[in-house]
C-alpha cells in the first residue's frame, strides 16, 4: 500500500483541439482520485513535468510520427516523481522515476515503462533536459544527423531554447572552430555568448538574418541544427558551404500556421553546394542514451556544460507554461514544477 495520504490528484486533459495558436481554454484542470497500481504497475507523485514544442503537434487531430491528443484525456509527457506504490519488485518505493505520463500529479504506468534515475549523478532537472531527450536530441543531431568536424563553423536556431542552449556546447566540444546561435531579443541573444559558450549571437527580431548570418559567419557555415524552419533555415541555406549538413530538427515558426507553409525559395542552393538535409527524431536514438549519459553527467559535474530551466510552479500553471514556451519566455528547458 501507499504511504502517501492524498486522495485527489489534478489533472491538465485536452479541452479542445486549437486552431492556430492555442489558449488557456484549449485545456481543462480537472481532480479525480488518486489511481490505484495493478499488478506489475507503479504509482508515482510527479515533482517536475516538462512541456515541449512537439506538444503541439499532437493538439491537432492528424497523423504522424506520434498519435494525437485524445480530447477529454490528461495530456502526456516526460514527467519525473517519486514511486510511492509499487506492485512490481524491480522498482522500489522512493526510487525517483522518469517516465512518460506527465500532465498530472499521480501517475500510474507499468513499471517496464519508468527508468530510475541516480539522483546522486544529476538533478531531477537534469533528467528532463540535458539528460533527458532534448539533450540526446542535441548530441544525434551533430554526432549523427550533421555530424561535426574539427574546425567546422556550426549554427543553431532557437539557441538559448532546451535542445540549443545544449546544442552549442556540444558542437564546441566536438571541435566546431566557431559556434553561432539565434535567439530572440537582447537578452537571450547575449546569453548565448556569455552563459551558453557561444562565439556570435543572433537576435533574430532585429530583422536582416541573412545579413546577420553573413557578418557572424563570413566565410559561410559547415553544420547547421535547424530548430525553426522557415526563415532560418532558408538564412542557413544561403550560407551552407560546400558538402555542409544540416539536421532538420524541429520547425517551430510553423506550428501554429493554419495555412501550409511555403518551403524556402533556395533549396537549389542546397543542391548546387551538395548539401545534405536530414531530419531527426528523437526517438529513433533513444539507443544512444547511455553514450550521451556517460559523457554529459560528467560535464555537467565539472561545469563544461552549462545547462539553464525556467521553472514555473503548479500542476496548474502547466498550460500557461506550454504556451509560454512556444512564445520564447523560457531560457534554457521549461518546466513545470508538480510538488516536492
Ligand atoms: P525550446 O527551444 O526550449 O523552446 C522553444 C523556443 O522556440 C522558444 O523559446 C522560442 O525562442 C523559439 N521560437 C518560438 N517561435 C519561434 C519563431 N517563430 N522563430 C524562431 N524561434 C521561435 O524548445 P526545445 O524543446 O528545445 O525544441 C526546439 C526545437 O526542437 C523545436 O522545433 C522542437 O519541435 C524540436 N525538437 C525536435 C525533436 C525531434 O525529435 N525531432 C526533439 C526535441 C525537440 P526565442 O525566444 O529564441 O524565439
């Protein structure tokens, strides 16, 4: 049994599917009593939930990689918690768990589906971002999808985001000679150089990113992580050097457009400078977590990888949160903090 005495648990369910960019009224709070564990299942009281781009996506009812959101049903998403029920001996009462159903205070899930974490190698943070699958998204993108070579010039959309601020470093670490990033607005764009190691910043809502890729880039990019889509990744194109690579990540310019959105006018220039564009999901590399793990724990310990959260507090306060995300208000991962 529990040693846990709450008897209610929140949930944040899909209210209705958005057309164009979601509202507080696309989701609904709703409490329902704490589910029991069957045989083989684990209860977990979530402390911290993230919420992604890719979210987004699954509001609409269409498919792809990954099925929609049922209307009336508790979102999902990487959550982190505390076992405090379990029906299966292989994952013990206190052991901190990652899992996939988030969105709420109680999760049940099977316990084949939860991954403990060493709370001793990383944060509970960590597990949802550098250690989690934006980081590994990070790290396939230039080891496998746009692998970077030693003195490559390297540039990253959506740069102080999760998967960016961690992008950067990564490329340096791999040998990138010079290391550039969008972002938008002052601040971000300064805290890609100073906090996120990045050698040139863009903000991108000054306007002009070709000519600002071109003065932060002369001599043109060798690998380019393409978080945005659109205007970046036509900005990019025109400044691709010969044989460059690009990994198509994630297009978040487009993800509320209620129209189709054009490709970018170039894509001859890719094909006349041998350029390589290839797409990535994560969960094709889920393989390589132990690879990316044993390198990052340690960088996060001797401080060489720099990671940030914005963390906002309350179950309720996820949607708010999602929505704050896809307008740029977190730097670094955002996250939802559940309990404690
Ligand atoms: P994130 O970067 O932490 O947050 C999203 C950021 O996107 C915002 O902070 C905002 O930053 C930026 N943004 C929003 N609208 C924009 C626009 N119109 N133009 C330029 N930037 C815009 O999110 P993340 O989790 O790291 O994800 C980043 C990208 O990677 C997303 O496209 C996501 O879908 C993709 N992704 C793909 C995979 C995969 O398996 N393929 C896995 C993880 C993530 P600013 O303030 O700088 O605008």
């Amino acid at each position: 049994m529990s040693n846990d005495t709450a008897t209610h648990s929140a949930e944040i369910r899909l209210a209705t599917r958005p057309v164009g960019e979601p509202g507080l009224e696309t989701f609904e709070l709703v409490r329902t009593e704490v589910p029991r564990p069957g045989p083989g299942q684990i209860l977990i009281r979530n402390t911290l939930m993230s919420v992604d781009p890719y979210m987004r996506g699954r509001m609409n009812d269409v498919p792809s990689y990954i099925p929609p959101f049922e209307l009336g049903a508790a979102l999902e998403g990487s959550a982190i918690g505390v076992v405090v029920e379990a029906r299966e001996p292989s994952v013990p009462v206190g052991a901190t768990v990652t899992h996939f159903a988030g969105w709420r205070e109680y999760s049940v899930v099977d316990a084949a589906d939860a991954t403990v974490a060493d709370t001793e190698l990383a944060t509970p943070e960590a597990y949802l971002g550098a250690l989690g699958t934006t980081g590994l998204t990070a790290y396939a993108a230039l080891t496998r999808v746009a692998p970077v070579r030693e003195g490559d010039v390297v540039f990253v959309s959506a740069a102080a985001g999760a998967v960016g601020s961690v992008a950067g470093q990564i490329a340096r670490k791999l040998g990138a000679s010079r290391v550039i990033g969008s972002a938008g607005g002052p601040d971000k764009a300064r805290r890609l150089v100073e906090d996120f190691r990045y050698d040139a910043a863009i903000d991108y809502r000054k306007g002009d990113l070709e000519g600002q890729l071109a003065a932060a880039a002369p001599h043109g990019v060798d690998v380019y992580v393409d978080n945005v889509g659109g205007d970046h990744l036509r900005a990019a194109i025109g400044a691709m050097r010969i044989g460059g690579r690009i990994a198509m990540v994630g297009a978040i310019s487009a993800y509320n457009a209620t129209e189709p959105v054009p490709g970018p006018d170039n894509l001859f220039e890719a094909a006349a400078k041998e350029v390589t564009l290839r797409g990535l999901l994560v969960n094709s590399y889920l393989p390589l977590f132990p690879e990316w793990i044993g390198k990052a724990a340690g960088w996060l310990a001797d401080g060489s990888l720099r990671t940030e959260q914005t963390v906002v507090d309350g179950i309720e306060q996820a949607p708010a949160a999602f929505l704050a995300m896809m307008r740029g208000a977190n730097t670094g991962k955002m996250l939802v903090r559940i309990g404690v």
